[in-house]
C-alpha cells in the first residue's frame, strides 16, 4: 500500500513546470485549441493555468490525471479509514478557504468537520480556488492532495508528543455526500459536455479529514479582542489562559513547523475558573493543512506575540520537547504519505531540543529562533 | 463564496486606494481592530499590530506579482493596506462577526 501510495503522491507531473506534449498515442481525442476565456472559474490563477497549459488538451489531460490521483490516493488509505454514522452533512458557512462541512447527528448537533481531500485550496474540486497544479498556490513548500493526512497526522504526532489536548481527535473517513462541492459547478454550460467527456466523471466519494467538533468555542482572534476590549492589562491577560496548555500549543506548532498558525485557527474554550471567578482558558489549534512543509521556511506562530510567550519555558516543557523522538515522527509521516517533509522534521527538532536546553530561554524566544531556520543571518 | 470574497475585498481595495477611512470592527463588541486613515493603520489590537510589525502579511506566491514580488508585507510598507485588505483579511480574519466600516 505504502509503495501504491508513494507512486501515486510523487508521480503528478504538473508542478510548475510546462507539461509535455501529448504523444500520438494519447488516448485524448481533442480539437486543435488555445485557452483564450476562463470558462472553468480559474480566477485568480487563470494566467498561470495558460501559462502552464496552453491547450485545452493539455489542461483536460492534467485534469483527467488530477482525477486519477484522487482515485488512487484515496484506494491506498480506504484501510485507514474509520466508519462514521450516516449524519447530515451541512456546509461549513464560516470556513477559510477550504472545503468544510459539519456532520451533524439526528439531535440538529455538529459532531464532526469534515474536510474533503480534493477540496483544499489549489485542488481540483475547490470552491473558488480551483488549480490544476499540484503544489500549493498559497504556499511553497506545501504539495497538494496531502491535506487530509496532514490533518491526521497532526493529531497523531500531538498525541506522540505529549500535547495531545491541544489537537481535537482527528481521523480518515471516507464520505459520499451531495453536499460537496465539484469542479464541474464553476464550469461554464457551453463547456461542460467536453469537460465531462475528456475527463470523465466526477466521484461523490471523497476522502477526507474527520475532526471532533469543539462546542462553546471561539476563535482566539475574538476572545483576545474581547479581553482587550475590557481593559485588560497583558499580565491579566496572561492570567486568563492556562500557561501549560499555551506552551504545549508552542510547542506542537514548532514540531509541525505550521505555516497558518494565525489567531483564528485557534479555537478558545472554558478550562476552569480562577480564585475570583474569572475563565481560565485553553486553546486547541484546528486547520494543519499548512503545517508539515518539505523545506523550514515561514513559520507562523501568533501565540508568541501574546504576553504568556514572554514567560520562560518551563521544566514540563523542557522535558516534553527533550523526549521528541524524530525517528519515530518520521515513520509517522511516512504512514501517511508526508515522506517529503522528513528530512525537514528532522532538521527543525535537533535545533528545537538544544534551543530548549538553554537556561531561562523564553517561548517567544524560541519561536524567534525557530522562525529563523533557512534564513541567512 | 469565499471567490466572492476575495472580489469583495478587492473592491475595498480600491474604496482604500480613494482615501476613504475604513475601520474593521466585531460587530458583537464593537471592537476596533484596525483603522485605515489617510494611509496611516491604527491599529487597537496591539498584539496584532506587533505582529504585522515583526512578522508581517506572507504574501501567497499566486499573488507575488500584484505585491512587487515580495514575500511579505510588513507594518510601514506602502502596500500594507492592500495587502492587509486583499490578503490576510479573507486569508485569516474574514468572518461574519468582522466587518469593514465606514
């Protein structure tokens, strides 16, 4: 399966590069023609869709293959794949730019979000940023149709690592649902028929990401503004969230080297309450579609500019990042396909355990160091 | 839905390039995050205006050009509005209980 999986993630031919010429042996059968109008909603990266594919051949044979790899890639981890009840599936009216949607249980409660595979901003099936490109538009470093693992393996490596909190439980499933959304929708009428023809149909099935729901939550974005907006002073603020539950989130988002870790893809909920009734609050990261690039470069930490990164990392923290073990993060990886960002795990750790060895060396401090890797001095 | 966003923002782009001040607020709160005035980011929210300062917008490569081909955009750059209205807005912000006013 592992050797199916590789073949299927390594072998897309449509980086950034022009693809070849179709040989007369192609099974396409197309009119001579141009790409002249956007009739398939590319958008913002029509341009490049020309540059890259001059014809309409050659991008309905990348499109044909792009479905192909779907296909394949979600055979190679059908065996991975939990069972989910039969719920309601609703769009994700407040998602970022990537396909979600909730499961919703018989009592009208969202249970799950659900993130298919095919949807991640840059791939096919995206609604409104459709590619035919493989690696990411929003990101270097980050190849396509890996999002769903990248979930997952977020959640695993949370557990490996002794911050399993902070990542709600996240598996693979495998759903069919009239809801989700298909490329075929930002196709113009007048082109659909060859689009179906050339590329033939578009699977319901769809791989995906299947996270636990977090009830009473809000963004950090809005929680910070709400304790802001009161008045609250940055050693108050501090004191409103759980020290131990921010530094394993730091610590979490320096393993997985997270490129998107803004302030709202954290989640903020009710831990407890402090001697005067005040909300302690804890933190769980969500959306790890950016995380696990191939190369260090642009981590993105918003944690490290609130007042509980100027605090030193404590023993706990210490201790949690000495026993990261990258040999076994990088079978981890190789489980779900991620065998490109290996090399760049195991950079990112060694650097990370001796930063945390240093005396009285603070998270924002680390967090600044982190940042720096690949960069010249 | 999220296209029509980013031509949303796009067209406050260009409401901001007119010199109209525009402020993004939580609508529940009333809170201020940011005010664009006269070209000039006020910003309320001081642990987000250290962050544009220190580590500012990252720029997606699809959009590099439209950006002088940098990778990002910082606090005091003259096309930190645009980017701040076009980029990480709809990237990391858009949200109903967020919304640019007049």
């Amino acid at each position: 399966m592992k050797a199916c999986l590789s073949n299927a993630l390594s072998s897309y031919p449509y980086e950034w590069e022009l693809t070849p010429q179709n040989s007369p042996t192609d099974p396409f059968v197309f009119e001579e023609g141009l790409l002249k109008e956007d009739l398939w909603s590319f958008g913002y990266f029509w341009s490049e869709v020309v540059r890259q594919f001059p014809t309409i051949e050659q991008l309905y044979r990348a499109i044909y293959d792009l479905h192909q790899k779907i296909e394949t890639i979600k055979e190679s981890f059908r065996l991975q794949a939990e069972s989910f009840p039969e719920w309601r599936m609703e769009p994700n009216e407040s998602r970022g730019v990537c396909g979600s949607y909730f499961l919703v249980d018989e009592e009208g409660e969202r249970r799950f979000v659900v993130k298919p595979l095919d949807e991640d901003a840059g791939c096919i099936h995206s609604d409104g940023f459709a590619t035919p490109f493989t690696s990411s538009p929003f990101r270097s470093n980050i190849p396509l149709y890996r999002s769903s693992m990248r979930e997952v393996l977020a959640y695993r490596v949370a557990v490996a690592i002794g911050v399993g909190s902070i990542v709600p439980k996240t598996e693979l499933g495998i759903f069919t649902s009239d809801q989700f959304h298909r490329f075929s929708e930002g196709i113009d009428g007048k082109e659909l028929s060859r689009y179906f023809e050339e590329c033939g149909p578009e699977g319901r099935e769809k791989l995906c990401s299947v996270q636990e729901y977090v009830p009473h939550a809000k963004s950090l974005f809005e929680a910070l503004h709400e304790l802001e907006g009161g008045g609250l002073s940055d050693e108050e603020i501090a004191h409103r969230f759980d020290q131990t539950d921010f530094e394993d989130a730091n610590i979490l988002l320096w393993t997985n080297y997270d490129t998107d870790g803004h302030m709202g893809n954290f989640l903020v909920y009710p831990k407890g309450v402090d001697e005067i009734g005040n909300e302690i609050l804890s933190l769980k990261k969500i959306d790890h579609g950016l995380a696990f690039p191939d190369k260090n470069r642009q981590l993105k930490n918003s944690l490290s500019y609130l007042p509980n990164a100027k605090r030193p990392l404590s023993a706990e923290g210490k201790a949690k990042i000495a026993a990261v073990d990258g040999e076994q993060l990088a079978k981890q990886f190789e489980q779900m396909g991620l065998e490109s960002a290996v090399a760049a795990l195991k950079e990112r750790i060694s650097i990370l355990q001796a930063l945390a060895k240093k005396t009285d060396i603070t998270i924002q401090e680390i967090d600044r160091a982190m940042s720096k890797i690949g960069k010249k001095l | 839905m999220k296209r029509t966003l980013f031509l949303a923002t796009s067209a406050l782009g260009a409401a901001f390039a007119s010199g109209e001040p525009m402020k993004l607020v939580n609508i529940k709160t009333g809170f201020i995050v940011v005010e664009f005035k006269e070209g000039k980011a006020e910003f309320r929210d001081r642990f987000l205006e250290v962050e544009m300062k220190e580590t500012g917008i990252l720029i997606p490569p699809f959009l590099a050009k439209t950006f002088g081909d940098k990778e990002v955009i910082f606090l005091g750059d003259p096309l930190f509005e645009k980017a701040f209205i076009e980029v990480y807005y709809p990237l990391c912000i858009a949200n109903v209980v967020y919304q640019w006013q007049n």
